[in-house]
C-alpha cells in the first residue's frame, strides 16, 4: 500500500505542477529531476511533460536523456516535448533517433522534433530549408514505413 500511496503522491505533484504552470524553484527542479530513476513509466512520461514546459537548458537536457529511456513511451514523449529544442545537441540526439530502429510513432515524433529545432536554430528561409533538405534526405530515402514520410 505504501508503494500506491507513494505512486500517487508523485503523479498528483507532478499534474499539479503541470496543469497550474508553475516555474519550479532550483529545489523544486532538483525534485523533479529525481524522479527520472523512477521505476513506473506514468511517472516518467509525466515528468517528461513537467519538463518540457519549464523551458530551460537544463531542462532540455534531462529531456535528451530521457531519450535514452528503457520505455518506448517515455521515449516517444520525450522525442515530441523536445521540439522546443534550442541547442546542437538535441539535434543531434533527434537525428540518431530518425535513423535507429525505433518504433514508427517515435519516428515520426523525432522528425517533427528535428524540424523545429532546426528552425529554432537556423530559422524558415530557403538557404535553411535547402540545408535541411540536404541534411535529412538520406535518412528519408532510408525510411521503409510510408508513414513517418
């Protein structure tokens, strides 16, 4: 019981906290980062949603890790959140994530993400977009599902 009660205390922290919109404080930051080594998923992908509206480079950085996360929700929720993105790496970390075997949604999720950082980074003109083309035709050619495309 204590485990429930412990589940339910977090994610009713966690959805506060993303329904009201707070800025976290540094403690209440440290809090949430915690939580990444949490067991459930629910938690995670919650704590991934918390993250992505905090808009900071710290924040941004959590997000790429969770990238990483043994759960392909966690994954996909990440992959979606991080097209806020506004650095090199997570460019960088969305485009391994186009090219690995991962499932179609999370796919799909990581390309979307990997046109808004690039505009984030580089902006929407021709010469932009040209490059972009460039950078991700081969990983398109590449693509077997129609969807994704």
């Amino acid at each position: 019981m204590k485990q429930r009660n412990n589940f339910t205390y977090k994610m009713n922290y966690l959805c506060e906290v993303f329904e009201d919109g707070w800025v976290l404080t540094n403690q209440e930051l440290k809090k949430v980062y915690s939580m990444k080594e949490e067991r459930n998923p629910a938690i995670r992908q919650m704590m991934v949603r918390v993250l992505a509206s905090q808009n900071s480079p710290e924040a941004e950085e959590i997000l790429r890790g969770m990238t990483w996360d043994r759960n392909r929700l966690v994954r996909k929720e990440a992959a979606e959140k991080l097209a806020g993105g506004r650095e090199k790496e997570t460019l960088q970390r969305l485009k391994e994530m186009m090219g690995e075997p991962n499932p179609v949604l999370t796919r799909c999720c990581a390309i979307s993400s990997y046109f808004s950082v690039w505009v984030n980074l580089y902006g929407y003109d021709r010469e932009s977009m040209k490059n972009y083309l460039e950078d991700v035709d081969p990983l398109y050619r590449s693509e077997k599902s129609i969807f994704p495309l």
